[in-house]
C-alpha cells in the first residue's frame, strides 16, 4: 500500500510517499497550492494529514482527497500517559511513534530540533511519558534581541568553530549553539542515567547541524515526525 504522509506547519508543508514501512520519496512546499499539483498526480491508497495551521473542516474543504486526519480519536501504536492529554501537541506524540518504530522497543528518548526543543520520551513498557520543552535556535536569538535594549538579531547558519567569542555578535551566536549543544548533551546524560538502554533520536529543522553526536546509541534523523506518522497511518488502517 501506498501511504502519503502531510505534515502541515506555520511555515511550511512536508509531504512524503511511503510503501508500507519504506520511505519513497519526500518534498517540501511553501503553501497549498504549490503542493496540490504534486498530490494530484501521486499514486496513492490512503492518506495522513497533520496540521498545526488549518483545521480538519477547512482542509476537507481544500484537499480534493480523501484522508485520515491526526487527532486524539485515532488509535496509537504506543499507550499515551501524559499527564494532560488533551494538550500534548500530536507533533510531539507522533516524534516519539517515529522514533519508538524504529527502535523497535523503549525506552526511547526523541530530541525535535525546531522553534521549540522538545524532548519526548518512551519507556521501557511502551508509554509514552511526556519530558520537557526548551526554546529553540531562533526563540533564543529573538528573546535576546527583543528584550535587551542594545543586543542585535544574529544569524545562526553555521555553528561557530571558535568557542570563545570576540565581539557582542561572535558572543551570541556561541551561546545559542553550545547552549543548545551542551543542553542536548546534559539531558541525554540524564536519561541515560535513569534508562542505561535508552536509544536516542535527534530531528526536525536543525537535526543536522548536530550530526556529530551520532554514535552507537544516538541516532540522526530529520524526518522522524514523517516516519511516526506513517506508522500511525498504518495502525489505524491494519
């Protein structure tokens, strides 16, 4: 069978073709109608859409296909035990399915790298636990920027080689990333600490300026969410 995938952001919209498990091919898009002529001519059997940015009536109305739509009434591969449901953002949930999928078995920890960090856990016993959010690359630029009288909005395209910064500009870029890099690398610690089998999986939007950190347990992989949301996909038409 084959799945397509929509993940429908603020900025942007992935959509990816599956067989099965196996991943086809992937695109990005900046709007809708940008992305219909790509789907109309996609050879598909069933289809997922997740959107943070048009509810389920108005995609119904937009979408000229049929498609199972991400909300809580769906059924989950893995048990949800987060303590507030009802506000958990399914992004999240379906970062965890992806990285739990590929696992194969918790507990497994998922770092998203986008506007927010999110940290997403999965235990031993399959549930998913909840774990913590952090702000992201450009959030931390533009609080600094916003709320400080004098300091200026940075770039963050290329991680600095130095660590030790020689002016205002050199200064915040170093920050924002080894603050970043050394929060992912002190929470790993920590869940290692409590799961010593934990497999960890870093992606979203940035996940690829953190390659390095790749190793026998730490895994890089961009397109998770899409991975997750596909074997949601799955579940719900087995």
């Amino acid at each position: 069978m084959n799945n397509l995938i929509i993940d429908i952001g603020n900025t942007r919209i992935k959509s990816a073709l599956f067989k099965g498990s196996e991943l086809i091919s992937e695109s990005v898009f900046t709007d809708l109608k940008e992305a219909l002529p790509s789907w109309k001519e996609t050879d598909f059997d069933q289809c997922l859409v997740s959107s943070v940015k048009w509810s389920e009536k108005d995609l119904r109305i937009q979408l000229p296909f049929s498609f199972l739509f991400l909300k809580n009434d769906l059924k989950f591969p893995i048990s949800n035990g987060y303590g507030s449901p009802a506000t958990l953002g399914l992004d999240r949930l379906a970062a965890a399915v992806g990285g739990w999928q590929m696992a194969g078995q918790g507990p497994v920890l998922v770092i998203d790298l986008g506007s927010c960090m999110t940290f997403d856990l999965v235990d031993e016993e399959n549930i998913y636990r909840g774990g913590a959010i952090s702000p992201g690359f450009m959030m931390r630029a533009k609080a600094m920027n916003s709320l400080t009288a004098r300091l200026p909005m940075v770039e963050l395209d290329k991680k600095p080689e130095n660590f030790i910064g020689t002016n205002t500009i050199t200064c915040m870029q170093i920050g924002i990333w080894y603050g970043v890099e050394f929060e992912i690398l002190g929470q790993i610690k920590k869940y290692e600490q409590k799961f010593p089998q934990i497999k960890v999986f870093v992606c979203g939007g940035d996940a690829q300026s953190f390659e390095s950190l790749a190793k026998d347990h730490i895994f890089v992989v961009k397109n998770l969410v899409l991975h997750g949301l596909n074997c949601i996909l799955n579940h719900n038409v087995e």
